[in-house]
C-alpha cells in the first residue's frame, strides 16, 4: 500500500523557520504561511519580484533544514515505522533544496521511496490519484480535490509518533479491507 507524507507540518516543524527565511529574503509572511506555500499571498509586488523572494526563501529554509534548525516531528519517525510495512512517499510544495537537505541530513535513514517536490494543491492532489490506493498524510485541511474513494486521508495534529502510526496502519486495513 502506498502512504504519502506532506513535509511541512507533518514531517518537519517548519512553520517558524518558513517566516524566518521569508524575513531575511525581504518579506513579512502570513502567519498561516503553510496553508497558503502554493500561493501568490505577497501583494505589492511583481510576479517576478516574488519569484525572486522565493528563491531567497528557499535557499534559506534549505539551509536551516541541513543545519538541523527546522526540528523533525512525530511524522518523521511514524514515516520510519509505517515503511517497514508499506510504501513511503514523500509529496510537498516545498522547493527540491529543502527535500534535498533534509535528504543529506538524515540519510542513511531515509524512509521514502518516492519524492514529489514544487506542487501546487492542486497538482498534489493530482499526482496522488497516480499512487492509489493509498493513505495521505497532512495537516492541512483538505478541500474537496481529494475526495477519492479510494484515498483516505490522515489529519496530523501533533500527535506522538506511535499514535500517527497505528492511524495510518488502521486506515490501511480499511482499504484493505474494502478491496481496494
């Protein structure tokens, strides 16, 4: 069965580090910047001027990931757990340097077998319908463009390792269950 994970907020707790990068690039991020990573938010400016502060950001948040300054949360290790057992993907709107970075930080424990990198919400959701059946894991509100019968999605909130774990085992048996 396949488990795709989301990055930030699931995987690493980069909410902090996000507004931070975007700082020293120039500009002030929303405070909801992980439920709005994919948008053009930054008023005020040209398309390629907030193309140009992406990329400032980006390079940042890269840096701070590697230099092991974005802490990992309970979704690394349940991701760890979870591919003994399943396929682990990693999917994420987040630039290829911060996938990269967290790569060369914590390899050779690296879970994911598959990473999908710079997409928007709306090409998330349909890069996953190409892993079904499978289990999605994020901490996002997921709007309708998911809504498959056979995904089923696993909200993170913080919980302990051992918990995400036994949710996402328990909602593969279902699929399992169901044929799928």
């Amino acid at each position: 069965m396949n488990v795709i994970f989301d990055l930030d907020g699931v995987i690493l707790d980069s909410q902090a580090a996000i507004v931070e990068a975007y700082r020293l690039a120039g500009v002030d991020a929303p405070k909801d910047i992980l439920a709005r990573e994919s948008e053009r938010w930054c008023t005020g400016m040209s398309a390629d001027e907030f193309t140009t502060v992406k990329r400032a950001k980006d390079h940042v948040y890269a840096a701070k990931i590697q230099q092991g300054e974005v802490p990992l949360l309970s979704g690394w290790r349940a991701a760890e757990v979870v591919a003994r057992q399943h396929d682990v993907h990693l999917m994420t709107g987040a630039a290829f340097s911060a996938v990269d970075a967290l790569y060369t930080r914590m390899h050779p424990a690296w879970p994911f077998t598959a990473v999908v990198a710079k997409v928007t919400q709306r090409e998330k959701f349909a890069r996953i319908a190409l892993f079904t059946p499978c289990v999605y894991i994020d901490d996002q509100p997921i709007a309708d463009g998911l809504a498959r019968v056979d995904v089923r999605v696993v909200c993170y909130h913080g919980q302990a390792w051992e918990k995400l774990a036994r949710d996402i085992t328990d909602v593969v048996s279902l699929l399992k269950a169901e044929g799928l």
